[in-house]
C-alpha cells in the first residue's frame, strides 16, 4: 500500500493473487486523516482494471470491543465505526476486527460488551455493503473468540446479525484446540461452527500456519507448510467445496527465501498446488 490504498491492487495483481486484505488506516494508530475523494477514486478506478475480490479489509489491533474501560471503549467503538464508513466508501467487501479481550471480566460479561459495542458501531455509522466479521483467535491470555461458541454468543447479542460475519484463521484455530489436520477433528470443528454461528457467515479466511503447538494459544503465524500445521491440514480446508469461492488470505511473514524469491510467491503456489491435488471428502 506505499504510496496509496490503490497500490495493494496492482500490488495484488503483481503477485497473481485472487484477493487482497488492506488496511483502510493505520493499524496502529487511533487516529488517521480522512480519507480524501481523490484516495476513493483511484482505488475504485485501480479495482476497475481487472476482477479482484472479494477485498478484506482489517480493522485496527488497538480496538477492544470487549473491554469494561470506558475509554477504551468509547475509543474501539468510534475507531471500527470510522473504518466501517471507509469500507463503504471504498466499496470493501469484509471489514475483519479482533473482538477483544475480557481482563479481569467474566467472559459471558465480556461477550455481551462485544454485541452492544458491535450495535453502537452500527448505529454509528450509516448503512453500507460491508459485513463485519468478527475473527477467530489462539485464545492468548483473555481474548475472546477463542471458540466458535463464543462467536456465536457475541453474534446471537446483535442486533443486527445480518451485517456480521466471522473470518476464521488457521493459525489460530489451531492453537486454540481445533487439530485441523486430522480429518475427523477438522468435521467436528465445522459441526461445531455450524451449530453456533452458522456456516452462512464464514465468509473469509486467514491462511496461516502456526508456529505455536496445537492448543499452544500461542498467536504466531508462520509459512505454508513451514509450521505445525502442514499439509494436510490446509489440504482438509482447501478440498471443503463448502467454502468453496470465499477470500483466502495470506498473512504470514513478508520476506523473501534463501534463493530470493517472494515467500508471498511461494506460499500461494504451495496452496494452489495442494487445493488441485485435495480431495472432496465424503460427507452425510
């Protein structure tokens, strides 16, 4: 994105990418000048060049929907809200945000904060196409969404609903439990996903292998097939023609390899390369 939001896609295209996640501002950063006319209209004329998409985008590492601090709060709300009218603006598809984390909360409390704050940030901005997902995590410390139980708590709390989503990560399904390499664990994870938050609303993935060990809770991405997770495991996901046709995104270390070619390169051709061979299992 140097330079302008319109330089992920030409970026994107570059790479030989299907779809891309961007950040509409800094991640980093509470605070962000506007987005100008002229920033809209040369993203929107760079997507007008060739298909790309669905586009991701995701949402600040600061935001806390689920904090009992009131200022935090108040900060999380106006911050994804702000980035939830940029998406519209931009005509992005899935807007992808943390829940947050519970501290020194219950976790049944901290996941009703989330739902209310989820209703403030929509009754703070005006209606537009883009579907909040709420995304899974390693279950570090106190975050929430750890399962997809507690998704479908926070979800079940909104208003709403048919504006939200969730984005699943591999990384961290792995290391908050689900062992996505075995075939049967993998069939039970989406059981459960499908009876709490339905599978309507996986709308998006995060392609990452894990460093960390199954049920690690430990949050760190890692190269295809460079981590615990392995080949089979991306294999389970990539021949389930349910999610067939959803964005899949790459977030793992952006770097280059021994021989100096683009890891970015290399980890989708890994993934092409097992989608082609992966078999549809057989399901009742």
């Amino acid at each position: 994105m140097a330079g302008g939001l319109h330089n992920a896609i030409h970026e994107a295209r570059r790479l030989q990418c299907d779809t891309v996640q961007i950040f509409v501002k800094n991640q980093r950063q509470w605070s962000a000048a506007a987005l100008s006319e002229e920033a809209v209209s040369r993203w929107r004329t760079a997507r007008s060049e060739g298909p790309l998409g669905p586009v991701v985008a995701h949402a600040s590492y600061l935001i806390n929907l689920g904090s009992d601090d009131a200022d935090l709060s108040r900060k999380s709300i106006a911050a994804l809200a702000d980035e939830l009218d940029r998406c519209g603006r931009l005509g992005v598809e899935y807007l992808v945000v943390h829940p947050g984390a519970a501290g020194k909360q219950p976790v049944e409390v901290a996941l009703a904060r989330v739902s209310r704050a989820v209703d403030a940030v929509f009754a703070a901005t005006a209606p537009n196409n883009t579907t909040l997902l709420l995304e899974t995590t390693a279950g570090q410390g106190t975050t929430l969404g750890r399962t997809f139980t507690e998704l479908g708590r926070m979800i079940d709390g909104v208003d709403a609903k048919s504006r939200v989503g969730v984005c699943v990560d591999t990384c961290h399904v792995f290391a908050a439990g689900y062992d996505i390499r075995d075939a049967i664990a993998y069939e039970a994870m989406i059981a459960e996903a499908a009876a709490t938050v339905g599978l309507e609303r996986i709308r998006a993935f995060h392609l990452n292998d894990s460093r960390g060990k199954l049920g690690s809770r430990v949050d760190r991405h890692d190269h295809i097939g460079g981590g615990q997770i392995g080949p089979v495991g991306f294999q389970n996901l990539l021949a389930d023609v349910r999610f067939a046709g959803l964005p899949m995104i790459l977030e793992t270390p952006k770097e280059n390899d021994e021989q100096g070619r683009e890891m970015d390169v290399v980890n989708l051709s890994l993934l092409r390369r097992w989608s082609e061979a992966a078999v549809p299992a057989k399901r009742c």
